[in-house]
C-alpha cells in the first residue's frame, strides 16, 4: 500500500512543524537568545521527531508488559 502526499501522519505535517517552529522562536526571542537561520525550524523538527520516538518506546515498552490480548 503505497501512501500518497495528502495521507501523511499528524507527526509529518508542515502546519505542527510551523507551529513548533514559531513557539520556539518566540521562546528564544523572550529570554533574549539569537537563533541562527533555520535553527527554529531544525529544532522544532527535532522535537517532533523524539517525541514521536519516544511515543512508540512508550507503547513497545507497554506491549511488551501487557498481560491480556490487544482488544
């Protein structure tokens, strides 16, 4: 099953990215950091990505202790 570019993961989304993007930012311009060009970006990317790394550890780490079947 192929996936076509409109059926991509919430994860995957450009407007998330954006979002984390411009809260990144904003952080750094509130506590006086200058961030380079594309920092927030490669940041917020970044973040997307460990959140959702540590989201499947989550549930291996999970399945693995369950006891009963997957309902």
């Amino acid at each position: 099953m192929s996936q076509i570019p409109t059926d991509r993961g919430a994860f995957q989304s450009l407007t998330l990215k954006s979002a984390a993007a411009i809260a990144i930012a904003a952080a750094a311009s509130r506590l006086g950091v200058e961030l380079p060009a594309g920092a927030a970006q490669e940041l917020a990317g970044a973040g997307i990505d460990l959140v959702v790394t540590l989201g499947l550890i989550g549930v291996a780490v999970g399945r693995s202790r369950a006891r009963g079947p997957i309902a």
